[in-house]
C-alpha cells in the first residue's frame, strides 16, 4: 500500500507539472490531488524536494534505459542516434509534466539538488551521443563532440518549444524533419 501511494503521489506531481499555472505547486495542493492529508505525503517523502527528486529519478531512469539498450544493439551509429533523438522527444510528449522538469520551468530555489540533477543528466546524455558518434567518426561531418551538442541543443530547443506552446504543438509532428536537418549536418551520408 504504502508503494501505492508513493505512485499516487509522483503521478499526482507529474499531472500538476502538465497544468498551466503549475508555479504554485504546495504540498498542501499535492496532498489534495493525491486525496490523502499532508501529514500523509510527509509518511511517504521528507520534503517536497524529495518528491521532485524522486520523479526526476524516474524521467531519467527511463531515459537512460532506453540508450544503453541502444548501445547494445547492432545497428549502425547513425540509427542509434535517431532512435535515441526520437526517444527522448516521444517520451517528452508523452510525460509532459517531465518537460517542465527537464527544462528546470517546475524548479524554485529549493529544488535545487533536483536542478544541479537535470545539468548532470544532459551532460550524460551529451556523454552517451559523443560516445555512439564517437563509433562513427569517419561518417561526421565534424567532431562527435560538436555533433552531439548541436543534437542536445535541438532537444532542449523542442522541449522548451512544447512548454510554450502549452503542450499544443506535438514535436512528434514535426520531428522527423528537423532530424533530417541534423543528420545532413552531421553525418556524411
């Protein structure tokens, strides 16, 4: 039960995050949307920091699952990035109380162990691009490096994109063509 209401919890957050005036998320509100008291919530997480670092250790878990069993197959590096690029967007549109933790829009002052999370995360994603395209380096353009940044900044970019649209405009819709661009800019053929 008690791992029930955690989720709730989380769940509760992450619906909150995708509303539009989410700046105003108190652990008295979450503990309404959960439908349990606040006494309840402080049961199951210390702070509401801990809530938020919590949910962020899911968003990142999932994500980077997802790129070591891209590492494992046998594919070629060219694919690997697509799918990793295409993953990341999908997840995003999918959990959008995610996108506002990952472009750090859902964190004060007071979250931020979360915040210096979400840096460390992209930098492991960046890491995790130089790698696979470090795999195929007589295919780029330039240096897996510059490659892998220019990829991570158009992730960040569609991200932030689809927070200010109000989570109307799906990447998802678009996202095939802007890959095309980055794999013109990136690989060689």
């Amino acid at each position: 039960m008690k791992e029930d209401r955690k989720q709730i919890i989380l769940q509760s957050l992450a619906s909150m995050l995708e509303e539009r005036n989410m700046s105003k998320v108190t652990t008295a509100l979450l503990a309404e949307k959960s439908g349990i008291t606040e006494a309840a919530l402080y049961r199951h997480f210390p702070s509401k920091r801990s809530i938020y670092a919590e949910l962020f250790s899911f968003c990142d878990s999932a994500i980077f699952a997802k790129c070591n069993e891209l590492k494992k197959e046998k594919i070629s590096a060219k694919d690997k990035i697509k799918n990793a690029f295409m993953f990341f967007i999908i997840f995003v549109e999918k959990n959008k109380g995610f996108a506002r933790l990952l472009s750090r829009e859902a964190l004060s002052a007071d979250e931020q162990n979360v915040t210096d999370n979400v840096n460390q995360f992209y930098e492991r994603y960046e890491l995790f691009l130089r790698q696979v395209l470090k795999d195929d380096n007589e295919n780029l353009v330039t240096q897996p490096g510059i490659s892998a940044q220019l990829i991570l900044t158009t992730l960040e970019g569609n991200v932030s994109r689809y927070i200010r649209s109000k989570f109307k405009d799906s990447p998802s819709s678009y996202i095939e063509n802007i890959w095309e661009l980055l794999a013109i800019s990136i690989f060689k053929n």
